[in-house]
C-alpha cells in the first residue's frame, strides 16, 4: 500500500483546464491523490511539491523551469477545448482519473507490502 497520496500537480496555460483537473483528483481520487493546478508562470513553485506533472500542452515542458529529478512528466491530449469549462472537458478529465485511481489501486492490490 501506498505510504501517502500520489501528488499532482496539473498545469495548463488554460486555467479551467488546470483547475477542473485537481478538483476532480481531489474528489475521485480522495484515498489516493492530492491534486493542485498551476499556470506555467507559477509551475515552478510547486514542482518540488509533486510527483507528477501532468500537462495538456504537447509544448509545455519547452517552457518550465528545470523540473526535479524525481517528477515525472506526462501530457495528456485533449479532445476537449482546454479552454472551456464544458461537460465534454469534464467527462474527458473525469475518465483519465479514474483510469489513474484504477491503476492504483490494482497496483495496491499486488503490493506485498503491509497497509502499516
């Protein structure tokens, strides 16, 4: 088992993007991540905070300051407008989340450690 929540860090030049992401780890994920968002600009004050960076822009990563060396940096593309808070930006988020608390959990599962 994991000794404490993965933390993300999601990071977007969209803020509803960014924002819409942590919320819903923190809320699908409670037992098992720690969501926050940043706009590039402010990314850097909380990269050594996190574990994974996630971001929308395949560009991004051109412009962050020079990440630890322990995050790991994924990109997740959007069929949804990054910039529009809609249902489908939602739905879109809400699944990839899901499929990153399933991932834990099954790994959790075949952990031979000890809950302690």
């Amino acid at each position: 088992m994991y000794k404490r929540k993965a933390r993300i860090l999601f990071v977007d030049r969209h803020a509803p993007a960014a924002a819409l992401a942590a919320r819903l780890a923190n809320e699908l994920g409670a037992d098992w991540l720690e969501g926050r968002h940043a706009t590039p600009a402010s990314a850097a004050g909380h990269m050594p905070w996190a574990d994974l960076l996630v971001h929308f822009d395949p560009d991004l990563p051109a412009r962050l300051a020079t990440p630890p060396k322990t995050l790991r940096l994924k990109h997740w593309p959007l069929a949804a407008d990054p910039a529009q808070p809609d249902t489908a930006l939602a739905a879109e988020l809400r699944e990839r989340i899901r499929g990153m608390v399933g991932g834990m959990r099954m790994l959790a599962r075949l952990s031979p450690e000890d809950d302690d």
